[in-house]
C-alpha cells in the first residue's frame, strides 16, 4: 500500500488535529508516495529500533514519543539524530509519531487504565478544544436511510459512547427547477411539493469534510439543502489526562498495590498521608503536572502521573490532593500495543505488523 493511503485511514481514527500546538505528530521522515508492506511499533525511536526494522524490512516505524521534540533545520550526519535520519532514509524507512493526538483520544492510555482501575464515567481532565458542529440536511423520505446511512459511515452521529445518533422529523419541501436544472423528482420550470425528513446529526471537526461528501454523493438532489452549525458544546472524552469515580472509595494501600500490578513495577513515589479513602481519581500517562490545576478544581482525591517535582508535590498537599509518581516510562510503554492493535482493526492481513519490546526505563533503583 501506499503510505499516504494508510494514514490518511489511521489519521481518521487519530486526527492530528487532536494533538497540541507544541507536539510533532504526524509523518516525520518519508515519502507520501512510497510503497509499505511491513511496520515496526516501537514505544519511541532510537537506533536499535532502526536496526530492528532493517531486519523486519521494514518501511514505516510508527511510535509514540517523535524522534525530535523540537524544531530543527539543520541535519549533522555526526550526531545521534542525524545518523537517525540517515539511517532510515538509507533503507527506505519512514518514521510516524502518535503522540499527543493519541493522549487526547478516547482510545488513550488514560481511558485504558483507569478503566483496569475500575473508575466509571471517564471524562477527559482537559477538553480538546475541537470544534463541534450540527449538520442539518433535507432529503426526501424515501432517501433518509440511505442519507444516513452514508452520514454515518463518514464518521458522523458519534455522542459519547453512542453511534449512529441521529434526529429526523417529517415536513414539506418545495422547488422549481430553472431551464438548465436537471431535477431528480418532477420536472424542471415546475413548483414541486415533496415528502421531506430533516435529518440532523453531530459530525465533529475531524469528519466535517468526509460527512459532507458522503452527503452530496448519496443525495438524489441536485442542489442538496443542507447547514452547518458550529456548536457550544464541547468534548468530554477527547483531551488530555482523564478522571473518573469508583463506586466504592478505596484505601491508599489498596491503590497503590493496584497501580504496582498494571504498570509492571515494584515502587512508586507516594504524596499525602495513607490513611484517606480515595474514589475520585484522575490518571495523564507520561508528564502530566500541567495538570494539577485541573485536578485541584475537579476536587480530585489522587492524582496518578510521572515526574512530579518537589514544589508541586508540596502544592499537592496543601491542596488536600494525594498524587502517585509511577515514572514517565512505565506509564507509557503499552502505548505502541495500542497503536498496532488500531492498525490491524483497520487493515487485517493487508500489512505485516512487528513490535520492539527491548527499550528499557533509563532510570535505574540502585
């Protein structure tokens, strides 16, 4: 396949759109236009990552932290990142981030884990600021099934957890085709009354484009009537970090032998006294102290992040908030599990899929 046409469908499921103005998502190093049989999920990009995809030949890395967090135009064949470059434009590898597109989707770590912890009502700590909008269309009645259907094949109709949502009522419509009209019902210089359905659904910003196709392609209209309203409303399962409730508070204890059990690891670093049920908890994977702020006006009882520093953690107390440092690495390193496992929904047996499970946390406990 060509690579253009496997991101222009994964781009669907994580829109770039989504990631921060900050981020580097996206397609890195790479032609559009080269051909891609096989591809390599690795937590980030390094050189015995590389090696790993030469010997898979390999033609796409798809990873979750970009090889470069900064902007650079200047490329030194002497140092680790240009031997990178280097490297992969030798043997035809492209490299692909899902970064913070991913952290803000409702697929995220985020959700995933407090799910394993057993919140309920999951909701996103920061809304994504993405528009929402209302499309509005008429078409005649014994067109709508076949209208919605094609709306929500596009993407559109999604609410939350529910698909395929949709509102139709039942009217009159009225038309008269000039001389050069080719209408689809009655003829053309002609008032004609039709049995119509206003249909209305909800596309987010991401589907806009490819609902509005849908539409015009499957219309039987020739001039199809139809609005786009930008809405008020706003996300509550796309941004970044996310919280949620259990149905019965816990004990410290109980939720850290939890967060041990998931993340794989034998320690975490622990503020705020042991003693406090916990049952309101927020969870941003990787460094997600910019959120603090969030959480102290959610009324948050635990925090769970990595690389929570001293002056925070002193902020945290005062604020009656309880946080869990489970480190950056061991918070994240699934994530590149979930990008191969949308890929192969997406494309079955189309691609060869490999995974590199050797990177290692760069801090050690001595």
């Amino acid at each position: 396949m060509k690579l253009k046409d496997i991101l222009s469908r994964f781009e669907i499921r994580l829109p770039l759109i989504w990631q921060e103005s900050w981020d580097y998502s996206g397609l890195l190093l790479g032609s559009p236009e080269q051909n891609v049989t096989s591809v390599l999920f690795a937590y980030e990009i390094c050189l015995e990552v590389i090696e790993a995809a030469v010997k898979k030949h390999c033609q796409l890395i798809i990873t979750h932290h970009p090889f470069r967090m900064k902007a650079s135009v200047a490329i030194h064949t002497n140092t680790y990142e240009g031997r990178l470059i280097q490297t992969c434009l030798k043997n035809g590898i492209a490299l692909y981030s899902a970064h913070t597109n991913h952290d803000a989707s409702p697929e995220s770590l985020n959700h995933f884990y407090l799910a394993k912890l057993g919140l309920k009502s999951i909701q996103s700590m920061a809304p994504n600021k993405t528009p929402l909008y209302k499309l509005v269309v008429m078409t005649p009645n014994t067109h709508s099934e076949d209208v919605l259907s094609a709306l929500f094949k596009s993407g559109a109709g999604g609410i939350g957890n529910y698909s395929e949502c949709s509102f139709r009522s039942a009217g009159t419509g009225t038309f008269k085709g000039n001389p050069q009209s080719q209408p689809a019902i009655g003829k053309k210089n002609t008032r004609e009354t039709v049995a119509e359905d206003k249909i209305e659904v909800i596309v987010t910003a991401e589907h806009l484009n490819a609902a509005i196709r849908a539409l015009l392609i499957t219309h039987p209209y020739e001039e199809v009537a139809y609005d786009i309203l930008p809405l008020q409303n706003q996300r509550t399962d796309l941004g970044l970090g996310a919280w949620g409730q259990l149905a019965k508070g816990r004990t410290p204890q109980a939720i850290i032998s939890q967060l041990k059990a998931i993340f794989k690891i034998d320690s975490l670093r622990w503020v705020s006294n042991k003693s406090k049920t916990l049952k309101t908890i927020g969870l941003c994977t990787g460094s997600g102290t910019a959120l603090l702020p969030q959480a102290f006006s959610l009324g948050l009882d635990l925090f769970i992040t990595g690389d929570i520093k001293y002056h925070q953690a002193i902020e945290a107390k005062r604020h009656d908030l309880a946080l869990a440092d489970i480190g950056h690495f061991a918070s994240e390193r699934e994530a590149h599990h979930q990008l191969l496992s949308m890929m192969k929904n997406l494309f079955g047996t189309t691609l060869n899929y490999h995974k590199y499970d050797g990177l290692k946390n760069p801090f050690e406990d001595l």
